[in-house]
C-alpha cells in the first residue's frame, strides 16, 4: 500500500510497530510517500 500527499501537510503522528514502511520524500519531490510493504498495526494522522 502507498499512501502520498503534499509535503505541506503534517506527516503521519502514529505509525505501528507492527508494520513495515518506507518514507519516501526525493522521487515525489513535494509529497510524503509513505510505502506499506508489510505488517498489521494502525495508522494516524
């Protein structure tokens, strides 16, 4: 799962120790990519 939007907006405040993630800010330059790749847990914003 990939979850992107503008860099203007706050990052995610929470995300699970059970899952397994990437951050992703220089191929979008402008946006926060986060890419999910594996895991269960939950997410905030």
């Amino acid at each position: 799962m990939v979850i992107a939007y503008l860099s203007k907006y706050a990052p995610l405040s929470y995300i699970g120790a059970g899952l397994t993630y990437t951050l992703d800010t220089a191929n979008r330059p402008g946006y926060l990519v986060y890419k999910f790749t594996a895991g269960t847990d939950s997410i905030r914003w």
